[in-house]
C-alpha cells in the first residue's frame, strides 16, 4: 500500500497536517479488492470555520501579491506532478479502481488546467468606462471574490478538484476544498500536497475531509465564501444552490448528464462505433458526460448494433493495475447494486439485453440493452455506469426530440459525413456542449465547460473561470467638480 495513505490520511488546514476531531472515521477502500488503505477522523464545524478563517486571512496577501509571482507557484506544481507520476498513477488506480489508462487521461487534463492556470493569473482586465458627467472617470477592477469553497466528486478527482482549486488561487483568492468521502486522499490531500510542495503560502488551500451527517450544511452555510463551485448529482446540486442563494452566494453547479451519441445514415459507421464505445465505457461509464443513449438511424441500426456489440464484448473486465484492463470497479457497491437494478429493470420492461454482464463484488461488465420503451424513465435518467441503451429513430427530427427528452443537457455528438448538417442538428439540442464526428466525453481548459437544464448552472474554463471566480468593483474618479442639487 502506498505511503500516500498513511501520509496524507489527515485534514490540511492553515498549512498544517492535523487529524480531525470528530468522533467517527471514513474508513478508504480500494473499489477493487476492498483493501483498507486509509481511516481518517473527520473533521467538524470547528474545523471547517478554522479553515475558513484561514484562508480568509491568507487571502489578503496572496490577493495583493503579483500576478506574476503567483505564476511561479503553479509552473512548480507542475514539475511536482511530473516528478511524482508514477505514485500519483498508482494512487488513482487504488483508491478510484481507475484504470493506467484514466489514470493517464486524467493526469493529462491535470497539466492542461494548471498550464491554463499560469496564464490565468494574468487574465484579468480592468476597464475605464465613460461617464457622462463632465471630468469623471470610471474604472472597472476585475479583483478576487475572496475565499472559494470547492466540493469535488469521486469520479475524476483529482481533476475535478484541480479544475476548480487551480484558478481561484490563480485569481488571487483562498479556498477550502471538501472531497469526496470515496476519494479523501486523490481528490483532496494529493492536492494539498502538490501544492504545499509547490511552494503556495500556508492557508491558502485547505482541505476538509468530512461528511454532511457530521457538519450539515456548515461547509456552504459558512459566511466566508463568496462562491461554492460543486460537481456531483443534480439532487445535492440543487439543495447547494438553495442554500448558496439564501445565503446570498454565488454558486457554480457542474452536475449530472444524459448524454446521447447520434449516428446518422450517412456517418462512417466503423468510426462512430469506436466514439460509441470510448464515450460510454471510459471510467467504467462515471463520467458526466458519457453516452448513456445511442441513437441510430434504423437504415444502419443492424449493422452498427453487429459492430457495437463484438467490440464492447471485447473490453477487459477486471483488476485495473492490469495495463490491458478497460473496464475496472463502480466506485462502490451502492453504485453496483444501483446499475444492477437499472438492467432488471429494463428486462422487465420489455427491453433486451444483447449483453447483459454480470457483477461480481464491485465489478459490473457492461450491458447493451436495446428496445427499452420510448415512455421509461431509463431513457431520461443519468445512468453512472457500464450499461447503455440502443435506440433506433427514423430521421433528424425523430433523433432530435428523443436527445431533447431528458431533463439533463450537459453534452452529446452525431456523426455525419455532413460535417454543417452535423453543425444543424447540434443547434437543435439543449445541452451546454455538443460535438461533431467525435465522442460526447471532452474538456478542454480554454472552452466555457457546463450543462443546461439540470445538468448544472454557470461555467468553468478559459474565461467563464475569470468571471466564476472574481467580481467586478467599480471605483469613479471625480477629476473636476460635481454639481449637487441641494
């Protein structure tokens, strides 16, 4: 087991290691073999407020420092994680049962966001805007919010915290960060160390590692953050919102998807079945933006379903250490149960199973169920796993009602040979992202990232990042002399 989990099994607040001082432990478990790597105590309300007071004093510095010399500390942070790749790898593979090649996608991403997140630091323009007063002058500061609360999912961690943290320091404010209780170390304490040995002042990032039956909403309710930036479901999306809008905060909501891949009649259909499978099977299908749903036109369904299937029975199930393995463990044995239940469920309905894989502890082989009808709520739920729903349509129109028909709108594809009818049918759909000839699951760190609908509000990247977390201050000069009426 590796060092990181004994090393890093503990809260990181005000630039100090310290254990929590609640009266139970998360107890960290591989998803794969159920090996304990790591108990940690958790930590309270106390803690939460002294890490909020922590930054907030922290802040003050670190918001009046140069732009250019907090560029030092992420151009650090990325030759600690060049030198630590390996161990970070075998972190993600243990404690998410990501597989080396996520493992690899996701550190990729991670040096992408923090790449951005050096320039970042210099994103950030004023304005003078005309008055129409005689001899005033208005200045426009984009300046920081303050202090960011950021509470990071278990899917893609490490990045997903990166995502958030990386650009609110950037950007001149503090942050505490709560992972999730599945990731404590790759989603929290990983980054905390990255960034200490990088050389960021104490105080500025602190991590929490608890859970809401200890500290209740006190990690959004706390007056010190100006902006919760939250990724996970859009069920305790929706109850952060609530809470950050009675508490007159801003929120950044990137939530759940119902993604749907669309394959027309004249698309190359070997090439479509390749995106098929990589947007519904990478990470095991946990991934926001994967293809719960593909849509194919009737004209191709028999040929493209042949494909689809012989390559998706081809997908290694199993330890994911093994480099060839694709598909490893769900996150946890709810997550297993829960996509079990959506197979039965389908079955009962009427649908069929042109594979129906089995599960074995945390392991679930994917499943291809085809004929599931048009009226279940399967097609319009967000399914976080290997299982996948065939659909066939007849037609642009059919195809774009049935994408529409979800309460989520986070991302998508179609493949068309086409490439402006492709453009057409993306217009036509209800999602913050859609992609022509590809496959549904992309960030990128200059492109505005976000779903409609449910599937969140607000967007991160490039600089809809600038705009989450700063504020704009306007600041009028008087070069002459007002004229006041009384």
């Amino acid at each position: 087991m590796s060092s990181y989990f004994t090393d890093l099994a503990q809260q990181y607040i005000d630039g100090e290691w310290r254990p929590g001082t609640g009266s139970w432990d998360i107890i960290d478990f591989n998803p794969y073999d159920g090996e304990k790597l790591a108990s940690i105590t958790i930590a309270t309300v106390d803690e939460v407020d002294d890490a909020y007071r922590a930054a907030e004093r922290a802040q003050k510095a670190w918001g009046a420092t140069n732009a250019y010399a907090r560029r030092a500390v992420f151009e650090k942070a990325l030759a600690v994680i060049d030198e630590l790749e390996e161990e970070i790898t075998e972190v993600i593979i243990a404690e998410l049962g990501g597989t080396r090649l996520k493992a690899a996608f996701e550190l990729h991403l991670v040096r992408e966001f923090l790449r951005e997140s050096v320039q970042l630091a210099l994103r950030p323009e004023g304005k003078i805007i005309p008055s129409p007063v005689d001899g005033k002058e208005n200045r426009l500061y984009r300046v920081p919010v303050g202090v960011v609360g950021v509470i990071s999912p278990f899917n893609f961690p490490f990045l997903l915290s990166v995502k958030s943290v990386a650009p609110a320091l950037a950007l001149g404010n503090g942050v505490v960060l709560k992972p999730h209780q599945n990731t404590p170390i790759v989603g929290g304490s990983l980054v905390a160390k990255i960034f200490e040995e990088a050389g960021l002042p104490g105080g500025l990032l602190n991590v929490v590692i608890t859970d809401i039956a200890e500290i209740g909403d006190a990690f959004i309710e706390h007056p010190v953050p100006k902006v919760i930036s939250f990724t996970g479901s859009d069920k305790v999306g929706r109850h952060v919102a609530t809470v950050c809008a009675a508490n007159f905060k801003r929120s950044v909501l990137e939530l759940g998807g119902n993604s749907a891949l669309v394959v027309l009649e004249d698309a190359d259909i070997d090439y479509a079945v390749d995106a098929a499978v990589f947007s519904r099977y990478v990470h095991q299908g946990q991934v926001c933006m994967a293809a719960n749903r593909v849509l194919v036109d009737r004209s191709i369904e028999a040929e493209f379903t042949e494909k689809f299937v012989a390559k998706v029975r081809k997908l290694k199930v199993g330890d994911p250490r093994d480099p060839q393995t694709v598909i490893g463990p769900v996150i946890n044995s709810s997550q297993a149960d829960a996509l079990s239940g959506v197979v039965q469920q389908a079955i009962a309905e009427g649908a069929t199973a042109l594979l129906h894989g089995s599960t074995t502890d945390n392991l679930v082989e994917p499943s291809v169920l085809t004929g599931v009808p048009s009226d279940s709520d399967l097609l319009r739920q967000e399914v976080f796993g290997p299982v996948v729903f065939l659909v066939p349509f007849d037609g642009e129109e059919e195809a774009v009602r049935i994408v529409n028909d979800t309460p989520y709108g986070l991302s998508g594809a179609v493949h068309t040979a086409d490439i402006e009818r492709g453009v057409n049918f993306a217009k036509q759909i209800d999602t913050g992202m859609f992609h022509v000839n590809d496959g549904t699951v992309h960030d990128e760190p200059l492109v505005p990232f976000g779903g409609e609908k449910h599937s969140g509000i607000g967007r991160l990247n490039g600089e809809t990042t600038v705009d989450s977390f700063t504020t704009t201050k306007w600041i009028s000069v008087q070069h002459g002399r007002s004229r006041f009426p009384f």
